[in-house]
C-alpha cells in the first residue's frame, strides 16, 4: 500500500504501524520520529550509551536507533 508522503507526517508513527500500513517485516521504529526499511539497511554502528547508528545502501544518510529500539540490532 503507497501512502503520501503529507499523510505519514499527519499521523503518529504509532498509529501507523499499529494499523498495519507498514509491513511489519519490512519497517521498524528505531527511534521516536524515525522508521527504516530494513532492506535498505547497510550496517549498523554501535555508539556510546547503549545506542546505534544506522547506515543506509546508497545514501550517506545515517539514522539515529535509540536505547529504547537498539534490542532490535542486537543480533547485528
């Protein structure tokens, strides 16, 4: 399902993954404002106080995984 990009900022990231409109085995929140496609995922870099960096395939981007998500990337 496409979603706008104006409609995903007028919902709460909760909302929307609890709804289902983001597949669960495709997309997680890793941090209070910030879902990531796990496909896109290139490495993940551990920081100081229990938190991580997400690095993105074909970006120079780098997300932010807070403490609160980082048990998602423990197996990385």
């Amino acid at each position: 399902m496409a979603l706008a990009a104006d409609s995903l900022q007028s919902k709460g990231l909760a909302r929307i993954l609890g709804w289902g409109q983001l597949d669960a085995a495709q997309f997680a929140q890793v941090h209070r404002s910030v879902v990531v496609n796990l496909h896109a995922i290139s490495h993940v870099t551990r920081g100081a106080n229990e938190t991580a960096d997400i690095h993105l395939k074909k970006r120079d981007d780098i997300l932010p995984v807070s403490r609160s998500y980082l048990h998602l990337f423990r197996q990385m």
